[in-house]
C-alpha cells in the first residue's frame, strides 16, 4: 500500500521577511509528493509584497475557492452580486474584525429571512447603474430611459432601507443591527429621484411639460399652432377630394413638413403649392398648400426649440447625478453588501451551516493558560463544502430559495440558536473533525492514497477561507478557529474534489 505524507503548518512569523523567506521557499522548492498549506496569523504588514498576493492568488485556485462562489450565485439578487460569486471575487474579510463584520452581517441576515418569510425582500429591483454614472461624470447627457433607471435604483434602494428598518423596529434591534449599519450614512438621493421622477414620465419614457417653464410655455404654442395647421390641412384635403384630385383626404408628413396628397394630374388645384414628394409610382404628389407654409415654418420652429430645452433639462439632471456619482456608487456598493449578506445567509440556511467562532491571540492565551488540552482549531463534524455542494445541488432537494434549510445562528459567546426546517442535510459527504491544540506549530497528515488527506487539508483551508468572508460553516457544531491573514497551498497533482470525490 501507497502512503503518502502532508503538512499542515501554523505559523506566527514574527516579520515579513520570515514570510517572504516561506513564499520563496514556497515557489522554489515545492515537493513533487507532499502535500502543504500554510496557515499564517499575526504578522506585520501582510499586503505590502506583490509575492504574497501572488501566492494567495494561486492558493484560492488550488482550494477551488471560486468553485465554492459559484454556490453562492443561486442566492443573490442582483446582477452585481452574482457577478462577483460567479468569478470567485466574493469579498473576504482583511482583518479579524472585518471578517467578524461580516459574520455578523449573515447572522442578521438569517434572522431577516425569518422575519420576512412571507415577503421576502426583493433585491432583485436594484439595477446596475454603474455605467450610467460613468457616462455622467464623463460629460455624456444621459438619455430618458437611463436617468429612469437611475432613479428606479434609488427608489428601490430606498425601499430596502425603510424594510429593513420596519422589521426592526417589529423585533430585536440588536439582531438587525450588522444589516443596517451596511446602509448606515448613505445617502439615498430623495431629491433626486424626486426630481426626475417631476421631470419624466418613465413609464411613457417621455419628458413633462412641466419640467420648465420655457418647455411648457413651448408646447403650448405648438399645440395652437398645429391645430391651426391641421384644420387649414383639413380644409384643403376635403376641397382636393370633392374635386376629384385624390380618391380620399390624405394628410401626412414629408421632410418634417405637414402636407397634403393630390394626384399628380390635378396638382393645379393646389396653386403656389410646394412639391415635397412623390409616390414610388409617381400617381400622387405629396404638397405643401401656400397658406401651410408660414404655419409650417413656424411648427418646425417651435419643434426645434423643444428638442433644444428638453436636451436642456436632460443635461440639467445628468449634471446633478454627475455631481452625486460618488455618493450613488457608494450606496450601489453597500447594496451588494446587503445583497451578500443574504446570499451567505440563505447559503447557510442550505448546507445547514454553522457560525464559527474567530477566536483572537488574546483569547487563545487564556484558553491555553485555563486547560492543558485546549484547542486553537476545533472544528467538529465539517463536511467538505464543495463536496457537500455538489450533493446537494444533484440532490432533489435543491432548491434556491430564501426560506429554505435549517441553520444555526452562533455567536463569538459561543450561544447557537437553532432555526426550525423540514430540511435536513445529508450526512454525506463523510464529515471530519480537525482539532490542533494551541501552541501547535505544524501537522503532518500521514495515510494511504484516497484515504482523506487531500479532503481534509482543502476542508481547513476552505474553512479558514470561507470564515474570513463571513460564511457559516458545514459542521456539526460551532467551529473555533483563529483569524488567519494567509492562507497558503501546494497541492502538487492539482486534483479537483468535485470532479474526483477524493474523499
């Protein structure tokens, strides 16, 4: 029997330069047979060397983390989220407290799901107006339709504001308060929307006459002068058709003038008149009567003169959202922060997932210095989360729906509520326990092939992963591991879990 060896190292580097050494010992020197990852924590200034992002870089395809995005999709709303979830660019948190942020985040999301099981938020309004806002600030006029999405953005994001703020107001503030800290500060451009909402008509696409003064004082002038010109017209056609110069009046519009159709062997009922067209068959002339003329030239006047205001007043908006572009790209990034949150949650909800606890180099101390056998990684009964994905998405249990599964909702206290579902989680595929004592500096995993190494390591590399972007976690009960700043593996034979189900 094949046995293979794998290393599992936990490390506390004292500087960078220690860190720069195992990178470069890392990339130099990786074993064709064995097997590493790299756990590192509480090191100085971890994002200043090009070679760490790198390594992480790779490290993440290596554990197959945009794979892992990929479950994610499902649960997101907005176009914007799922873009990030389907390239594997789901934010991860950069410090312990940001990552703890985010945990905090799927937590109230969870219980939001609960709370508004019979009308689930929809996030699903809220339009990416990113480009939009480039446009704006570029000095391009935007156009009806786009300053109607704008707005349609931000009556939405509004919208989801007062929600969240309703089901707080109806339960627990404490428990909402990680969801509408995310929206805490933004500013949701009331007057804006308002305005633009005085100015157009968007489910006509068109823009009011009371936008201005000047534009409806125009309009108004128009619309006397054309009935003026439709009767004169009128008049005209009915006069051409009683003399038998067109088989019945026909009043139309050539060369952005009014006009009326007489056969072309009776155009001298039209004295003075001005030719403007003729029909493909040449039977019908298409004129313009001498009295049309001076009516016509001042319709095209006139219509020149609102296209000319109307672009005035969609200049006049762009320019307020070119002026607001920040503070609506800010409100559009905290709204994919919601959007996430509930993702996670709802992902959570699927794989019957667990909150980890975060635990801190202080708090490992007082862990270490009260038990002679205490843990810096207790992670009991974790199911491999792609492996466990996987099942779940063949199974006919898999459903992408908010309100599904049950969860655990956990704390750094170490409290865990359960929340009730007639969904229950396979117990395939096969969960692990992964217990490192604190003080423990490097573990070597030693076994037959297809025995589980490989699985194992990914499981903890996942879970370190998925705990820094505020994902609960596949277990049996509530994981404690620490916060690390990077995560680094070698695996020499590139195997994917999913498509192999090395387990």
């Amino acid at each position: 029997m094949q046995v293979s060896t794998y290393f599992l190292s936990l490390q506390n580097p004292p500087s960078l330069s220690y860190r720069q050494r195992l990178c470069h010992h890392y990339l130099s020197k990786r074993p064709f047979r064995h097997k590493l990852i790299c756990l590192l924590a509480n090191s100085a200034d971890q994002r200043s060397s090009e070679l760490v992002t790198t390594l992480q870089s790779e490290t993440l395809k290596t554990l197959e983390w945009p794979s892992l995005c990929n479950y994610l999709s499902p649960f997101t709303s907005t176009s914007m989220a799922f873009s990030l979830t389907k390239t594997g660019a789901v934010p991860v948190g950069q410090s312990r407290e940001e990552s703890q942020k985010l945990l905090d985040q799927t937590t109230s999301a969870l219980h939001a799901l609960e709370a508004l099981k019979s009308e689930p938020l929809d996030l699903s309004v809220i339009e990416d107006v990113s480009e939009i806002l480039h446009s704006a600030a570029s000095g391009q006029v935007l156009t009806v339709r786009e300053l109607c999405r704008v707005r349609r953005m931000l009556g939405a994001a509004r919208a989801v504001s007062e929600k969240l703020a309703a089901i707080a107001e109806g339960g627990s503030l404490e428990r909402y308060t990680p969801l509408l800290e995310i929206l805490q500060g933004c500013n949701f451009q009331l007057e804006l929307e308002r305005k633009i909402g005085f100015c157009i008509d968007c489910s006509l696409s068109t823009i009011l006459g009371r936008a201005s003064e000047e534009l409806e004082l125009i309009r108004e002038e128009r619309k006397r002068n054309m009935e003026n010109l439709d009767f004169l017209l009128k008049e005209v056609s009915v006069s051409i058709f009683q003399a038998g110069g067109i088989d019945k009046p026909l009043i139309t519009k050539r060369r952005s003038r009014m006009c009326v159709g007489v056969k072309a062997t009776h155009k001298y009922l039209l004295p003075g008149g001005v030719v403007l067209n003729v029909s493909s068959s040449g039977a019908t002339y298409f004129m313009e009567p001498k009295e049309a003329v001076e009516l016509n030239n001042i319709e095209v006047k006139l219509s020149n003169s609102e296209k000319a205001e109307e672009m005035a007043i969609l200049s006049l908006l762009t320019s307020e959202i070119a002026e607001s572009e920040a503070e609506i790209k800010y409100l559009l990034d905290r709204l994919i922060e919601v959007d996430l949150a509930f993702a996670r949650a709802a992902y959570a909800q699927w794989v019957n997932g667990v909150c980890p606890i975060l635990s801190s180099k202080e708090s490992e101390m007082l862990i270490s210095n009260g038990a002679d056998n205490a843990l810096s990684i207790d992670i009991e009964g974790m199911q491999h989360p792609l492996l466990l994905g996987s099942f779940l998405s063949n199974s006919t249990d898999f459903i992408t729906s908010n309100s599904m599964g049950p969860s655990v909702l956990g704390n750094t206290s170490g409290e865990m509520t359960p929340i009730k579902s007639s969904k229950v989680v396979s117990n395939f595929p096969i969960p692990i326990d992964i217990k490192v004592q604190c003080g423990t500096r490097v573990v070597i995993i030693s076994g037959p092939n297809t025995g589980g190494k490989t699985a194992s390591m990914k499981t903890l590399g996942l879970a370190s992963i998925m705990s820094k972007a505020g994902m609960y976690l596949p277990a049996k009960k509530q994981p404690r591991l620490p916060w690390f700043d990077l995560v680094l593996a070698d695996i020499g034979d590139s195997q994917s879990l999913q498509q192999s189900f090395n387990i």
